[in-house]
C-alpha cells in the first residue's frame, strides 16, 4: 500500500462547493438587476477571477454601466438577453440560453430583458477577485444599431441578432 502525499490545508483551502441558496448579494449593484457573489477573494480566497449570478426580472433593464479593467463573461442560462453597448449603447444583439456574451474592459453596457413573461437568469464571470461596477448616466441612441455576434471563421447569417 503507497503512502498517500496529502498537504493538510487542502482539506480547508482545496476545492470549494458553493450551494446555490448560499450566495452573497452583498456585492455592488446596477438599477434594474440583482447580483449575488458565489466565488470571490472574501468567499474562497480567489486572487483572479469573481464568479456569481445575475437575475434580472420579466422586461426590466440595466442602468448603464462598465466594469473598469475587468473583462466579463456572461452566459445566458434561462430567458432572453439583449445586449447594448458603446458610448451613447447604440449597438444591440440579442443572445439565449447557452449563449456566451463578452463584454471587454470600459466598454458601456446595459442588460436587458427580452422577455415580458420571464426572468433572464445568467452566471458572470470576471477576470478580477472583486467586481467593479461603475455605474453611468448616458442617453441611449434611438433606435440602436443591430450587431450580428460573429468571428472570423462564422459568416453573420448564421449569428444571433443579425440584421
């Protein structure tokens, strides 16, 4: 029998679990959407990343707002997210469930709710160990500009809110 080699912190420091009804709504807030913390510095010690949840109700919408150095990733687990962004958030695109959306560092954004009917529910992701939340007054551009998501290598006609 091989003797285990077993640093014995990684019992407390190791892999975390963070319940769903456990997570932290004590993080900074936009108008129009409820956050809550599941994986940060002050939680789990993150150095990194901040990980949590976004919930946003039926036909609600955003302030606008960036997130400093931070870049963030949002995917889109249940409702209908429209997406509008830039200095006066005349671009939109819309995305669904299993989507991804990136937002880059200082680029205004708001979030909106697509759906009059249900909530839009999405995990964020972001490349620093706290949030940042700088919150912006902006006259929004009417009506926006549609922006088909695309890379590269996949043509517009296959993308969500295309034109």
């Amino acid at each position: 029998m091989s003797e285990r080699n077993v640093s014995p912190e990684w019992r407390e420091e190791g892999v975390r679990v963070i319940a769903g009804n456990q997570l932290d709504p004590n993080v900074p807030q936009t108008p129009g959407m409820t956050r809550a913390a599941a994986v940060n510095f002050a939680r789990v010690g993150a150095e990194k990343i901040w990980a949590g949840t976004v919930t946003i109700q039926p036909g609600a919408k955003t302030g606008a707002h960036h997130h400093g150095h931070v870049e963030s990733v949002i995917y889109v687990v249940r409702g209908k997210a429209r997406m509008r962004w830039g200095e006066h958030l005349e671009f939109v695109a819309e995305a669904g469930p299993g989507d991804f959306i990136y937002v880059p560092p200082y680029v205004p954004h708001q979030e909106i709710n697509a759906d009059a009917g249900a909530s839009l529910e999405c995990v964020i992701v972001r490349s620093d160990k706290e949030p940042v939340v700088v919150n912006l007054e902006v006259t929004p551009v009417e009506p926006p500009e549609s922006v088909a998501w695309v890379d590269p290598g996949h043509p517009a006609s296959d993308a969500k809110g295309a034109a």
